[in-house]
C-alpha cells in the first residue's frame, strides 16, 4: 500500500467528510446550556475567592498591627532612655546642681543705664560667674568670685517669663550680678567687661 492509498483509506474512514456524519443537535444543546445550574457554581467560587481575600487582608492587618505594636515600644523605649537625644532625660539636665543657690530675675518694660560698683554694691548678694548652661528662660552660673552674701557654687537664675527681660545670658559670658531676698531687680546684673570686673575686685577688696 502506497501513500496515496492509506490517504483515500484515511478519508474514506472521517466521518466529517461523508453523509453518515450526524447534524448537530442545536436544540439539545442549547436546552442542555439554559438548563445548567450555574449559580451554585459561581456563588461558590466568589465566596471562595472572598473569603481567601479576607484571609489576606485579615493577616495584612494583624501583621500591621503588630508592627505599630513593636514600634511604639520601640519608640517609647529610645524617648525614655535617651530622653533630649544626648543620653539623658530633659528633665535630668534641667535639674540644677546639688547646693546651687536659685534666684529669680525680675524683668521690666525699661532700658537700664549700665550699672557700676556703686549700685551693684547695695545688693546684699553680689557675685561674678560665668553661664555654663542656658536653658530657655533659666540660665546656670558658675561662681568665679563672691563680692557678698553667698558661698554657692553655682546659682540658677530663672527669669520672669512675664515680664520681658532687659538682660539676656549667653553659654560663656561673664556677668556681675546683685540680688536681695532671692530677686535680681530689674538692672541688677550686667555682663562684665574684664574692665569691669577689675573694678569690682578693687572695690572689694578681692
């Protein structure tokens, strides 16, 4: 058997291409198709597909919830130990030294004139220092010298915030500064010149 045999056998046999194929049944199918559930079907698909979108979404969220969890541990452990950033708590930096004598500063609307040994020297506390700290309305000396009245180290000058002040202290300067009673009058302080403080030292004897 040739090629050109086994094809006209091979044709001969496809029911397609001879009359003893049978018509498509066009109303059976299309009864079969009308006639098929499917909505159970597709109903369970959606629920299935809903449900495992809600099983992501469910972890997504107790995942990110856990994070803001974390975190907010986190955060609050590195704000109460490092506090201001530098290792230690504002408030632990703000305290002023063990035996640091504290006045308050009296402010005023007014321009004071400069004041001298004669005006300064009426102040029962009277001392040279130098501002180690400045903090907002809270300024830290340290005592160079005491003219009068005091044996402190360190004094903490706070001013009255509600009173604009006439005077103000920058980390490094050398200030001169009288006080009665725990208050330094308005015009009671002065930051010193080494003029000045050659001034007062003669004055006092010191």
């Amino acid at each position: 058997m040739n090629d050109d045999e086994l094809l006209a056998r091979l044709k001969s046999a496809d029911p397609a291409l001879t009359g003893i194929a049978p018509p498509p049944d066009i109303d059976r199918l299309v009864e079969d198709t009308l006639n098929t559930d499917t909505a159970l079907q597709s109903a369970t698909t959606a629920a299935g597909i809903a449900t495992a979108g809600w099983g992501r979404r469910r972890l997504f969220g107790l995942a990110a919830a856990g994070l803001l969890v974390v975190g907010g541990g986190v955060a609050g452990g590195i704000m109460a130990n490092s506090g201001n950033g530098n290792g230690h708590s504002a408030t632990a930096k703000s305290a002023a030294p063990t035996g640091a004598l504290r006045l308050t500063a009296e402010g005023g609307s007014g321009k004071c004139m400069p004041p001298g040994v004669d005006t300064l020297g009426k102040y029962p506390t009277l001392f040279l220092g130098t501002a180690i700290s400045v903090e907002g309305s809270t300024a830290t000396f340290r005592v160079d010298q005491w003219f009068k009245g005091g044996d402190a180290e360190t004094v903490v000058l706070t001013s009255d915030t509600r009173i604009p002040e006439t005077l103000t202290y920058t980390e490094g300067g050398h200030y001169i500064v009288g006080a009665k009673d725990g208050f330094v009058p308005m015009c009671a302080a002065i930051e010193a010149s080494p003029k000045d403080i050659a001034e007062f030292r003669q004055a006092f004897g010191k």
